[in-house]
C-alpha cells in the first residue's frame, strides 16, 4: 500500500455512499461498481488506479456528474448530485468541476485562449473579465506566450496544459483527471503532474486523477484502488 | 453573440464540405429569385388589373376582330362609364424579328388615359399626342430598350396590318409614360386608331378588344353578362370578364405557372435539405467527443441544441442570402428577354418568404442532428475515444 498522505481536519468534500453502477448491454447487466463507498477530503489529491475495466472511469463520471449511479449517494459539497435534474446538474459541472481528459478534448477550431475561455462563456463575465481569466489561467499553466495558437500547433504537453488550463479557469471545487498523463511522454507527463500537484499545494484544489500509472499515482497524497467494481486502500493481488 | 466564435469556428472545420454545401444553397434560392420573377412577369397583369375594368372579346377567340362600332352601343349600357378599343399590331422595329414589342392603336386616347390611371403621362405628353396624329406614347422600359427619346421618329412594320403603300408606319414620339407601380408594365407602344385606321389595307372599322370601365365594381359580372347580352346572336358575339380573370385565363395558356414553380422549387429544396441535413449529420458526428467535453463542461443539452441549430441557420442564412441577393441584382437590372417577359423584378413579398425559407431550411436540415447532440450522454461520448 502506497503512503497515506493526510489532510488536516476532517471537511470530505466528496462522499460516495453504497454506489453500484449497472450497465446494461441487451439483455444482460454488467455490474461495474458494487457497493463502493469513498470519501474524498476538500484539498485532497487522490489518485484511482485499477486495471482496465475495473470502474475507474465510471467511478469518476459518477463524481464528476457525468453519469447516475444505479444506486447509492453520490454527493459534493453537502448537495447530492445524483439527485439533481439534468439542466441543474449541467450548471453544477459548470461551477464546481473542472475536468482533464487523457486526449485533451481541445476544440481544434478555437484558439488556446478561445479552448480556455468556453466554460466562462457559461457564466456572466464581461468579454474583457473573461480574457482577464484566460490569461490568468494561461500563464498559470505556463502558456501565456501561446495564447493564439492553435490545438495542431501545440505538442501533446502544451495541449494538455491547455486543458488544464480549462479546467481551471472557473476556479472550480474539484478537479478531475482522467488519464491526464496517458497520452504524454514521461518528460511532458511529469510536468503535468508537477503542475496538478502545484495547483494542490498552491491553490488548494481538490484533485481526483485516474491513472494505470504507478508513477503518476506516487505524486498523489492517497491512492486507492479500484477492481471489479469494489475499492481498496491496497493494491489487490 | 459570445458563441459565435465557437459556431463560425465550427462551419471552418471542414472548409470544402462547407463551402460546397453553401453553393448547394446559393444556388437553390438564386433559383428560387429567378423563378419568382419569372412567375410575377406571368402573373403581373393579375396584380395589377383594374377591379373596375373588362375586357370584351370575341367569343371565339382573341384574334377575331370586332366592329369598331361596339363602343357606342357599349357606351349605352347601364353601367358603363366608357371603353376604349385596342388591336394588336404587332409592330416590329427595324425589321428585326427580335425587335418585337406590345403596339397598339387606341381608339379614344383621353377615355383610355382615364381608365388606366397606372400609366402615369405627363400632361404636356398628353396633349402632344392629341394633337399629333402619328404620335405614339411609349413606355420607359421600351424607351430604356431602344435608347429612344421624345420627337425621335420610329417606322414599324407590322406582318398584320400593312398600310396603303406596304412600306413601314411612321409614328412620332411624343410621350414617355412611367408605372405608377413596380409590376405596372411599361413595354407598351400606344399610337392613335384614327392614323392606324386611316392608313391600313383593310379591315378598316374593326377593333381587336375593348376595355371597359364600370361604374361600379361590384356590379362588373352584371355588367359584362349585359354586354353579352347586347351582342348576342350577332356575326360578332362577345365574351366580357373581369380584366383579371381575363389576365389569368390568358397566363394559363401557358401552363399554371404558380404550380409549375412550386413543383420545380419544392424538388430542388426538398434536395438541398438533404445535402444540407447530411452536412450538418456528418459534422455532429465527427465531434462526438467534442460535444461531449462541452456537456462535460457545463454545457446544457438545450444549449448543445442551440449551438448545432444556430451553425445550420448560419450555413443556411450565408448561402441562401447571398442567393437570394443575387437574384435581387439580376432581376433588378431589367428582364433578360424583354419582348417576352416585360415585367421582372423580385417582389419583395417572394424576398420574405425567401428569408423565412432560408431559416425553415436551417432549421429543418439541423434538427435531427441537433437533436442527436442534445441526447448524447456524456459518458458515451467520452467513452468513444477510450
């Protein structure tokens, strides 16, 4: 088992509570998460491991308010948002969630400033508070001479900064990493994750990042382990 | 307005699919301009046509002749304020076949002023032509045609009526008249029935058609079944109608030309909505992951749809305006075949329903796909590129 890192006092951000998870595929059901129980402590960077198939996705879509479960609770912040309609839920990813995909997911018709400036454009800022923003988070990630650049232009650690750099912009409760390495050279992969733990250390952002590397999962504070569907605080043999 | 970057960046992802896609568009509703210009030219004389004027005919057909003596007797009908005869001349200028125009004598040129109020003379003209036996009123756009101007002299030959000497008839230009409105047509040489009737080989004393001016309007059906009535069993019966039913039946000769270009348009949109929709469908698929990451983002489902609704309006708007424009600029600039078709322009009720189409058409092609983005679950979305 990895060291357990702790954070002072006891404020979890995220609880996840007797979740199960079920797919359907035709007639059969896939049961991918079991009665999965997690707490996730404000400014804490928690990393998810498991192999492919064990629910790590599935488990962060559930958290991040992309996916329902089939059961349990699933809640943020105090407010339960497997409960929450779909419009409401969609304006709750808008506030509190900042995501990091394994591909970037850059629109690669938009500038970097105009890929980082989309969730604002959610929200009531004016055109020039908005730049204000972009330009903060650019140069946050290291990309403030990069701003008119287009996704193709960039290499895979820039684009990923990009998204960072997205996901940051709406100063939002919780972070979620999804593979944010997976893509990238290990040189570009480390900057990353040392960037993910500055924003930990520096901003106080609550990060959840699924990985399959151990590498990675070593810059957490915690890591725990998910395989078929059931959750441990050690590697399972 | 802060989401048109992302629509405009979007339509730029594939710049030719795009711009094909624009031509499809600019080119149906270019069509559709042409042929609605096409169809007022046809149907301009409906439009325009006097609710209290008939016109009375042979009952056999256009082309048979009536005595010029029918106008008095129509005169004494209760009901009638007066008529006016014409006879179509069929003048040709310069013996060139190709300058070819509406010519016609006129049988009381002040009765016929009075009753086509559309024709706007000026007085001085007016009274030129009263004066001059040979003159002849003329029209702006055949004016505009031949680059003609008042006092020029105009010989015409007509293959129907010959003069005394076979050679070519002399008129004198002695007024230029305007269209009081835009479908008023001002293709038309006017000359005086006494020079014509004087000077022709024969059929002296008989008239093509009469127009005649009612008292009342609402009493014309009655009035015209009067008229028939007068001349009935006589070598020359005569059918009386309304000047715009008598506009139409003469448009129908050709065809219903209104279903005709229904049929045309309806199948060139109904193909352009495909072009247009598979455009759009193609384009919500290749970003699946796209749209995704937005919804992951905060976008709503409603906004999702919005974006993919208002990229296909924007494609619709850009290609259809352009066309419809152009269409505007052409039929602006006179008709194309102005023997044939003297009224062309674009009437700006067909302009409206040009725009309404165009959004109809946005609208209509990027539904299905808009709505396929609105349904897709993020999860799903994401999970593609896995």
């Amino acid at each position: 088992m990895n060291e357990q890192k702790t954070v002072p006092g006891d404020n979890a951000l995220v609880r996840v509570d007797g979740v199960e998870k079920v797919f359907r595929r035709g007639t059969e059901e896939v049961h991918v998460l079991a009665d999965l129980h997690l707490e996730v402590r404000r400014g804490e960077f928690l990393a998810l491991m498991g192999p492919s198939g064990s629910g790590k996705s599935t488990l962060l879509n559930l958290i991040g308010g992309l996916d329902r479960p089939t059961k349990g609770v699933v809640s943020v912040g105090g407010e339960r948002i497997d409960e929450l309609s779909d419009r409401r839920l969609a304006a709750w990813r808008a506030q509190h969630v900042g995501f990091v995909f394994q591909l970037y997911n850059l629109l690669p018709v938009l500038s970097a400033e105009r890929n980082v400036e989309l969730p604002l454009l959610l929200t009531h800022l004016s055109k020039a508070q908005r730049r204000k923003h972009v330009e903060a988070a650019l140069k946050m990630v290291g990309l403030a001479h990069r701003t008119r650049h287009y996704p193709r232009t960039l290499s895979g650690g820039e684009q990923q900064r990009v998204g960072i750099a997205r996901a940051i912009v709406t100063d939002p409760t919780l972070l979620l990493c999804d593979e944010p390495t997976g893509d990238l050279d290990r040189k570009s992969g480390d900057e990353i994750l040392s960037l993910l733990q500055a924003l930990n250390h520096e901003q106080g952002k609550t990060i959840i990042m699924v990985t399959h590397d151990p590498h990675a999962s070593a810059r957490a504070m915690r890591t725990v382990y998910l395989d078929k569907g059931q959750l441990f605080t050690e590697k399972p043999e | 307005m802060k989401f048109l970057s992302l629509v405009v960046g979007n339509l730029k992802r594939k710049k030719l699919r795009t711009l094909l896609t624009l031509l499809s568009i600019f080119v149906a509703f270019l069509l559709y301009g042409l042929l609605c210009a096409v169809k007022e030219a046809f149907t301009a004389g409906i439009a325009v046509a006097g609710a209290d004027r008939l016109i009375v005919r042979h009952k056999v057909s256009l082309i048979m002749t009536l005595p010029v003596t029918y106008q008095a007797r129509m005169e004494s009908l209760p009901g009638v304020a007066s008529a006016v005869s014409f006879t179509w001349f069929n003048g040709i200028y310069q013996n060139e076949p190709k300058n070819f125009f509406g010519s016609f004598p006129i049988s009381h040129p002040e009765a016929f002023l009075a009753m086509f109020p559309e024709f706007l003379l000026p007085e001085d003209h007016k009274q030129a032509w009263l004066k001059t036996r040979n003159g002849a009123i003329v029209g702006r756009a055949l004016v505009d045609r031949f680059k003609w101007k008042i006092g020029d002299r105009i010989p015409l030959v007509s293959p129907i009526w010959p003069n005394a000497s076979d050679g070519a008839w002399d008129f004198e230009i002695v007024g230029i008249f305007e269209g009081a409105k835009k479908a008023t047509d001002t293709s038309g040489f006017y000359f005086r029935y006494d020079y014509f009737d004087e000077g022709r080989k024969y059929g002296k004393g008989l008239v093509g058609w009469y127009s005649v001016q009612v008292k009342d309007p609402e009493r014309a059906e009655e009035v015209a079944k009067a008229i028939d009535e007068e001349f009935a069993n006589s070598p020359h019966e005569t059918k009386a109608e309304p000047e715009g039913a008598f506009m139409q039946g003469f448009a129908q000769q050709i065809g219903d030309i209104g279903k005709i270009l229904i049929g045309i348009l309806s199948a060139v949109f109904f193909t352009i909505l495909l072009v247009a929709g598979n455009t759009m469908a193609q384009s919500v698929r290749e970003r699946t992951e796209e749209l995704g990451a937005l919804k992951a983002m905060g976008f709503s489902n409603e906004l999702v749809l919005a974006l993919v609704l208002a990229e296909s309006c924007l494609i619709a708007a850009v290609g259809g305006l352009i066309g419809l424009g152009l269409a505007w600029l052409i039929a602006a600039r006179g008709s194309p075949v102005p023997a044939m078709l003297p009224v062309f322009y674009l009437p700006s009720r067909a302009v409206l329903i040009g725009v309404a189409l165009i959004f109809a058409l946005g609208s209509v092609a990027g539904v299905l796909p808009a709505l396929q983005a609105m349904r897709l679950r993020i999860a799903d979305a994401l999970r593609r590129q896995a």
